[in-house]
C-alpha cells in the first residue's frame, strides 16, 4: 500500500536531453529515487581515443541509500550500455523484460561484473510496490523486441515514461502496443509524461517493421556475389529479417563483429530469434562457399555498424574485406552527428567495387515515433505536465509544439537540460534546481580519468605534433653532459628541416648555459623557459604550435 502524503515528486535526466544517446531519467517520490534507463552514447569526433560517453553519476552515489533500483524500457546500447561501469559503483536491483536482462546479463559478463548484479526480470503485467510509489509497465513496439513503457505510480498521479517506440500497427514479431492499458492510465491521471523525442522533426507516421522484411528478401535474392548487411547488432529485428531472406535465397550466413554474436546468441536461447543452426557458418569459413551462396553480418564496437565497414572497404579487417561486386545493405538509421562519418564510409565501399544499398531502397526504418503517433501517445495519456525527453534540444522543442498541437497549456510543458529538476509540490510544478550531470568518459579501462586537459593535449597533438627536447646535466660540475637531443613527432620531416632544428638546438643550449651559469637551476623555470622560447621561434618560423616537452635529467 502506497503511503498518502503531499510527497514532492521530482524528475530530472542525468543523460539523453539535448542529446542522442546516454538515457538516464531519474524519478524521486519522497526519499523513494527509481532510476529509469542506463546508457552510453558513441564519443563524437572532437573526443579523441575516447570509447564511449557515460553520465556522470554522483547524486546516484551520494543517494544509493534511497536508490529502488534500474528500471529498463528495452536492450539498446544507449538504454543499457552503461549498467557495466555504474554496478562497480552503485549495486541495487535492475529490472528488465526477459530480453533486455539476457542482453544485461551478456554485457555485464563481458566487463567481469556479472557477480555484483541483482538481475530480475519483469513482463507488461508486473507490478512492484515499494513505500511511496508502485511501479509498472506496458507493452511498447520498437525495433527490439520486449520493448516497455515504465509507470511510476504516485499519490498525485502516474509519472510515464515510454521508452523508445513506435505505434507500429504490423509488428515483426506480432507482438502489438499496449493501447488498452495507455488509455486506461490517461483516464485515471497522468502527472506527468516523458516521451521520446527522437524523430519529432518527421511529419506523418515511421514505416512498419514488416514492410522492410519483403525488401530484403529481395535484395539478398538478385545479388549475383556476396551480400553484407550492416545493422545494430540490439536490432533483433532486423537481424530476424536477414536470416528469413537468407534461408529463402538459399544462403549461408557469417556473423562478424562479438556484439552481434552475443545478440543473437542471447535471443537465439530466449526464443526471440528463430533460425536454424546449420544457416549459420563461421566467418573463418566464408573462403569454403560460392559468393552467391553467402550472407554476411556485420557490426562492430559497441555495436555500431559502419566501423565494421570501414575496414572491411579498406582492408583493414581481420576476418573479411570488401570484394569487387559485392551487395552490401546498410540497414540502420544515421546517428544524428555521425553523417560525415557515413558518407566518407559509403565512399570507400564504392571504391572497393561494392554495390551500396543505404537509402534508395526501403532495407531500414527508424524504431521511433513520428509526429502523427507522438501527438496520439500525448492525446491518449493527457498528461497534466509534459517533459520532452530522447534527442537533442530541437528535436525537444519540435515535440513541445506538438504538445501545444494537442491542446495542452505551453506552460504545462518542461523543455529540460540534464540536471534540471522538474519538482511538482502542493499541487504546483517548477524548475526547482539542479543536480550535478555531466559527461563521464571512457578510454579503455579508464572510467573518467579522461578530462579537458587531456583531451586538449590530444587535440594539440593531432594538429601540431611533438617536439621533446630531452638534456642531461651535471650539477656538480655546472655543465651539460649530454644534449640537447630533439625529437619531433607529427611537426615536421626531420631530414628536410635539418636548419631549424639546428637553430632551436641553439636557443635550448643558450638557455640552459645561461641558467648554468647564473647558478639559478630550477627545474620548473628552466622548462618553462625552453618551451616558451622554442613555441615562439617556431611559430615563427612555421606557423605552428607543437606540443613542447622538455625532458631534463640530471647526474
């Protein structure tokens, strides 16, 4: 039984606002704190070396007493990606559809921290009671499936969160959106709603799952050499459809990439993926097969499909590379911020001799809710308050006026940055604060050990280069016993520039007799001292800012 009160409820994003990716919404119902959502998102181009982005989460920490535990609407990456670096930190249930778990229970086996979960699996039906609030879900359709939406019951009403989703009336697997229970939360109250904003921009409705099965059977059947299809590999769908068409066309398929592996693994063992073990071969036997008689599939890093590519067309893959009139399929959505990266990408697969299908032809559609469906899913609830969550600020704002579009009062909608604290108390909804919610960044087995100026240095290095200027001297003696040796790296071809490194010798030497001389040996000095005289005759001399490293040893 819910406890009755005038309980402030509170909600903000630790990530997933004014962004693609890296969701994390958490709700507060009096001490109660239910985290819905725990993702990463893929680094941009200006993050260099860096593997993946995760929210910062030191409220969760500082809280972990009232934490009730990870409530996940569906197995994508940018919804469950980083549950394998927050359990280290934070270990309280996670709440999953059987799916989504088996996908959890994979990646946190991969990161060696499947021992510190408390996994437990829920269905549409489940209801969790806990002392202030209730929790339950409803059956959503997206491009995975064991999709749901997350209610938080309150005393003041339901708090909605629809996770990823479409309103797809001919599923892939058949497995239809809850509307009886959608319709029934709107008419008993809904507080407050967050609704995925990510193609909020699009006018009309997003296309069925079945219509691209029909699509690919066709492309896999007139392809005269081998087919490769690029997908996510948490498109459980979608890799459905590529063995459906395969086993029609009559070929074999090869999986390349460990994500994809583990995917279908997982949902071949949970009965989401159908196919027959003797469709399958492994990619170090593709050299065995006619290529009329194959289907590859490929995905890569944290399950983003062009990498893969990439180095398949430059031929820079370990397993396989693009050969001349090959069919490759990419059957995913751009991430917003990835274009260039998916044109240069498509560009090389031309040049390698591929025949690319990526958007004249239906192999794809997004998992996302267009405008038609994001105005019935507002009209359905009629939410008091609205929050647009899921995508970036214009995608946000493109979903308010839809909201407006419907009816609702402008001032009843919340366009929120992470942190932001949307606070409904004594019957009065506010921004109320903020709670600290930045970006944690991952470089291998570094978690957050990256920052700004490691970043900066990075991004010096890829402009300018190096240049280490490396000196041993004596201080007993006063004198320099070796040196001074420069080293430059990415600045400028040594052999060629024979005369300016001859000069910048001169001005390291001067400046380190002098310093001798003085008797005045800082270390701190002295270096600074090398690195802004060299900076400056350098640029002059070339325009260019090299990062400078002096290396003074001393016997």
């Amino acid at each position: 039984m819910i406890k009755q009160g005038n309980h402030p409820v509170r909600i903000f994003a630790l990530g997933g606002l004014g962004e693609i990716g890296k969701n994390m919404y958490v709700v507060e119902v009096g001490p109660e704190i239910f985290v819905i959502d725990a993702g990463l998102k893929l680094p941009e181009d200006e993050l260099l070396g860096i593997d993946a982005v995760i929210p910062d989460i030191t409220y969760l920490e500082e809280n972990v007493a009232r934490l009730k535990g990870f409530f996940l609407t569906h197995g994508h990456e940018d919804h469950i990606g980083s549950l394998s670096y927050v359990l280290r930190r934070i270990n309280v249930p996670i709440y999953g559809t059987k799916l989504t778990i088996g996908l959890v229970a994979n990646l946190l086996e991969d990161s060696g921290v499947k021992h510190l979960a408390n996994l437990q699996v829920i269905d549409a039906d489940t209801i969790l009671n806990f002392e202030y609030a209730s929790v339950s879900f409803f059956r959503t359709t997206h491009s995975i499936p064991d999709s749901v939406g997350v209610v938080i019951h309150t005393p003041d009403g339901a708090i909605v969160h629809t996770g990823d989703f479409k309103l797809d009336q001919t599923p892939a697997d058949g497995v239809r959106f809850d509307y009886y229970k959608m319709a029934k939360l709107g008419k008993e109250g809904v507080l407050c709603l967050m609704s995925d904003s990510t193609n909020a921009e699009c006018p009309g409705t997003t296309g069925s799952e079945s219509s691209v099965g029909d699509e690919l059977c066709d492309c896999i059947r007139t392809a005269e050499k081998r087919v490769i299809v690029a997908t996510f590999s948490s498109n459980i769908h979608r890799i459905q459809q590529v063995f459906d068409a395969a086993q029609k066309a009559n070929r074999k398929v090869a999986i390349v990439g460990n994500s994809m592996k583990r995917a279908i693994e997982v949902s071949m063992e949970l009965g989401y993926i159908d196919v027959s073990e003797k469709l399958i071969i492994p990619i170090s036997e593709i050299d065995k097969w006619d290529d009329h008689r194959l289907v590859i599939l490929a995905t890569g890093v944290q399950g983003e499909p062009l990498e893969a590519l990439a180095k398949m067309a430059v031929k820079s893959h370990k397993q396989t590379a693009i050969k001349q009139g090959d069919t490759v399929i990419i059957a995913a959505t751009t991430i917003p911020g990835h274009e260039k990266l998916v044109s240069n990408t498509i560009d090389l697969l031309f040049r390698a001799g591929a025949n690319v299908i990526y958007g004249q032809r239906k192999v794809h559609v997004s998992g996302h809710a267009s405008q038609e469906e994001l105005k019935m899913m507002l009209s359905i609830m009629n939410p008091r308050y609205f929050i647009p969550i899921q995508g970036e600020y214009k995608m946000q704002r493109a979903h308010a006026k839809l909201a407006e579009a419907t009816g609702m009062n402008r001032d009843h909608i919340f366009l929120m940055e992470n942190g932001d604290i949307f606070e409904y108390k004594n019957s009065r909804a506010k921004i109320a604060g903020k709670v600290p919610a930045g970006n944690v960044l991952i470089d291998g087995l570094g978690i957050g050990d990256v920052g700004n100026i490691v970043l900066r240095d990075r991004r010096l290095l890829s402009q300018d280069g190096i240049l280490i200027v490396v000196v041993t001297l004596s201080k007993e003696k006063n004198q320099i016993i070796s040196g001074p040796e420069i080293i430059s790296r990415g600045f400028v071809y040594v052999r060629e520039s024979e005369e300016l490194f001859g000069k910048s010798n001169e001005i390291v030497q001067q400046i380190i007799l002098k310093c001798l001389k003085d008797r005045t040996i800082d270390w701190s000095t002295l270096k600074t001292n090398i690195r802004e005289s060299l900076s400056h005759f350098l640029f002059e001399k070339t325009k260019r800012r090299p990062m400078i490293l002096p290396i003074i040893m001393e016997i």
